[in-house]
C-alpha cells in the first residue's frame, strides 16, 4: 500500500448475541435493510435486538506488518536475548547501531566481507564471508554450496564457544516453563 493510500473503512454489523450479520458500513456509509428495533433472524437466536445494539466489527485492511513505524526496541532486545547468531550482509551501512547491539547481547557476528568498513568495528572478532556490497559485485560458481558451506562454518563456531553452549544450556533447561513442565507439572498428574 502506497504512503498517500488510506485503507478502506469497513464494518460488518452483527447480532451481540450470535454470529448472524445484518449490514456493513464502508467508508462511512451505512447499508441495512431495516429502520428499528427487530428479532434476529437466526432461528437458532431469535432475541429482540435494539438498532443501536447491532455489534460493529471491523473488518478494514490490517497492515501484513504489525510494526508500521519500526520494531520496537524491547522486541529487538528480546530477539536478542533469544538469540546466539548475527548475520548481517550488509551491501552499505556504515555505523550500524544494530551490530553494536548484537554484540553487547554476546552473539556470533558474522559480517559481509565485501563491506571493509565493517571490518573496523569488531575486526577479527568476526565472521566474514562475501556478500556483495555497493563497492563490489560477488559472483558465486554454485550459490547454494557456498551458502552450505557458510553454514558450516557458522555451527562450528557455535559448537566451538563453550561460554555460549553453557549459556545455550541455561536458557533451555534453566528457564521457569522448563522447569514448570519438567519438574513441576508431572506432580500434578502424578498417580497415588
């Protein structure tokens, strides 16, 4: 949807008492195909309902993205927290606020070789692995095992950090719902 698009207005009318719908709204302008008070038509329902008394439920086009103007910052702390990875293939950004963040949250920085300022940052503190950027054009022989082949690499960095697996092994058996479900919840179902 374009800036200077405004979505469309769009309401069903329904009984508060059950699912039956009685009209729609779009835009403004209101289509029902009665003037007062009257008896739902569902003959499952049929309880007197007041004009006023017809539910509105909005039915105009919600945005694919539930964050128009950004994700919030505790969202990206939180994926943060959740997280051991930061790829970031840049093709130009230069001070990236972002990677300073995924490196405070302790992640895995892997970076796009092809963007030296990036370099300047974390150094060999890094992974990096050719991504194209605004200053060169990469070409793969076979994309797919190149990408392959980055993965690999990827894990066995992960596997290699011990700090990060112990830490891995805090937030999957150390958190309240694995302890609830592991420890807690079988006392409930447990049989005397």
């Amino acid at each position: 949807m374009l800036e200077d698009e405004k979505p469309d207005e769009y309401y069903v009318y329904k009984c508060p008492y059950c699912p039956y719908c009685y009209g729609e709204e779009k835009n403004g302008v209101l289509k029902l195909d009665f003037n007062e008070d009257f008896i739902c038509r569902n003959p499952k329902c049929q309880k007197e309902i007041k004009i006023g008394g017809l539910r509105k439920i909005d039915r105009s086009p919600k945005p694919r993205f539930p964050y128009e103007l950004g994700v919030p910052h505790e969202v990206v702390r939180d994926l943060f927290l959740l997280s051991n990875l930061f790829i970031f293939p840049t093709l130009s950004e230069n001070c990236p606020l972002i990677l300073l963040e995924a490196a405070f949250a302790k992640c895995l920085l892997v970076l796009n070789d092809d963007f030296p300022p990036l370099k300047d940052f974390f150094g060999e503190n890094a992974l990096y692995f050719k991504f194209s950027s605004i200053l060169t054009k990469t070409t793969y022989n076979n994309e797919e095992q190149y990408f392959s082949d980055v993965a690999k690499i990827i894990i066995g960095e992960l596997n290699k950090n011990k700090p990060l697996n112990a830490f891995n092994v805090l937030k999957q058996k150390f958190n309240f719902d694995y302890i609830f479900k592991s420890k807690l919840e079988p006392l409930f179902y447990e049989q005397k």
